[in-house]
C-alpha cells in the first residue's frame, strides 16, 4: 500500500489549484440527514418494505407528507388504539423535532425517485373498473393531484393501501376534528367494502 502511495505521488499529476481551492465541500442536506432515522423501516431510497409494514415514500408529494407527519406527532393520525402501525410511526415522528427538520425530510422524499411497481400478471380489471372514482384526486395513473390535496398513490403497496381504506372507514383516520383532508376521504372508503378494496389496491399497486 505504502509503495503504491509512493509510486502515485512520484507521477507528478498536474494539480488543477483554482479548482481545488475554490471547491467548497457541499454543507449536508439537513432533509438527508433527518431521512437517517427514516430508512430503516422505509428503505435507504425511500423504496418501503412491506415486511415492516413501513410503505413507500419516495417522490410523494412533501405538502402531503408534511401534513401525516404533523398528524402524527399532533395524534391526529395513528392514535387509535386499534392504529398499531399508525403508532409505530407516531413514536418514529417525534425524531423530528422541529417543524424545519419535518418539512427539510419531506422535502427530501419528494426529491427521491419512485421505484417501479414489481410486474402482476393477476386480473386487474375489477379495481381498474372501480378507479375510476378516485381519478380526480389521485391522477390517472396514481401520480396524485396536489390542487385536490390527493397524495400519489403509485408506489404503495396493497396490504398497505387496504390498510388506510379500512381506516378510513373504520374511523382510525380522517375522524379527528382537525383532520379536513383525511375526512374527505371517509365517505369514499365507505363505499368500499373489504373485496372491492382489496381489487382497488391491488390494481393501485400495479400503476
Ligand atoms: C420503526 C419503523 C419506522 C420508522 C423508523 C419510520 N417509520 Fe414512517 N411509518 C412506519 C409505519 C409502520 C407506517 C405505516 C403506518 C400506518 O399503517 O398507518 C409509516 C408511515 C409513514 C408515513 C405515512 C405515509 C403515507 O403515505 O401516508 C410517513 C409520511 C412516514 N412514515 C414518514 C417517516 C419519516 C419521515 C421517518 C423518519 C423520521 C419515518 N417514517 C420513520 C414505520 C416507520
Ligand atoms: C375528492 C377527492 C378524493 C377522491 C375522489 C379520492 N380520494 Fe383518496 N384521498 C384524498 C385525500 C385529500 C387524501 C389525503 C388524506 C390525508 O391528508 O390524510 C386521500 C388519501 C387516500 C389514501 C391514503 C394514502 C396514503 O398514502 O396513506 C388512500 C389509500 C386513498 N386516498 C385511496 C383512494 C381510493 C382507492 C379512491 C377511489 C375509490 C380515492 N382515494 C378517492 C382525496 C380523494
């Protein structure tokens, strides 16, 4: 190793100076930094995991984000006894422990980029039918639509998605008084039932 140190040195490679005196190590991105405590359940590219019942948060949209993480530390979202993973993350949320490290991490999700949904040859058709209805605040294809206050929903996976619509519909989501996005979603998940979400999420998943 040693030789090899010596025998680089000894090439005499012509050292740009400006360049490496004006080269300014760049200050660590505070939402980078914040997003450490993040990925172990999430995934290292905000990609999820399943396994730890932790969805996917790469490319969401951080107005969105922001407001689940408000909620969770405020118990807005994940403070019904029944909620056992909305309560992992409340415990998970207060690491976050000013509102500029909450907006500076959900800045860097919605930076990250979204992994594609793994291929399904399974027989969509039932929860594409049923997509329709949830088009206009989620985006033809799940992309979200931040005017609607409608998170992206591409790139969550099904076990997760069905989740959230029993939520929805059992009242552990969108019942707090000051949660006006989450109760929008209520009457549309009441709509559902177990089967037709679980055609929904599954379709949603693929997108
Ligand atoms: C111990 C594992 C764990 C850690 C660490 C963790 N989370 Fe979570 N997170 C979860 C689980 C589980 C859920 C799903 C909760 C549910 O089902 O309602 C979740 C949900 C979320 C959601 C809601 C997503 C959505 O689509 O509504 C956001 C946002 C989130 N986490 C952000 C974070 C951030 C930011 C950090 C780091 C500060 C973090 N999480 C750390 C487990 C974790
Ligand atoms: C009128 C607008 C609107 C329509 C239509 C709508 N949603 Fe939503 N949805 C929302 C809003 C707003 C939220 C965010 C709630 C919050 O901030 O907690 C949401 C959240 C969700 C979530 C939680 C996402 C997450 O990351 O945790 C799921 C799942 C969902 N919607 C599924 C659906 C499905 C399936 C349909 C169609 C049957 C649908 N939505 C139709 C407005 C809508």
């Amino acid at each position: 190793m040693t030789l090899l140190l010596l025998s680089l040195f000894a090439l005499d490679v012509p050292v740009d100076q400006d360049a490496v005196s004006t080269e300014e190590v760049a200050a660590p991105d505070p939402g980078a930094m914040a997003y450490a405590s993040c990925g172990g359940c999430h995934g290292a590219q905000g990609q999820g995991n399943a396994a730890l019942n932790s969805p996917a948060l790469a490319g969401q949209d951080a107005a969105y984000t922001a407001r689940q993480l408000r909620n969770y530390k405020a118990g807005i979202r994940g403070a019904d006894p029944e909620d056992v993973y909305g309560a992992q993350m409340r415990g998970m949320s207060n690491v976050l422990v000013d509102e500029a490290a909450l907006v500076a991490v959900s800045e860097y999700i919605a930076s990250m980029e979204r992994s594609a949904p793994a291929a399904s040859d399974a027989d969509l058709s039932a929860g594409q039918a049923a997509y329709a209805n949830c088009v206009s605040c989620h985006g033809q294809k799940g992309e979200g639509n931040p005017v609607m206050n409608g998170p992206a929903l591409a790139g969550l996976d099904a076990p997760y998605l069905e989740r959230q619509l029993e939520h929805f519909r059992a009242g552990r989501r969108g019942a707090h008084a000051e949660d006006p996005w989450g109760a929008s979603m209520v009457p549309l998940a009441k709509q559902l039932d177990a089967e037709s979400s679980a055609a929904l999420a599954a379709y949603i998943a693929s997108l």
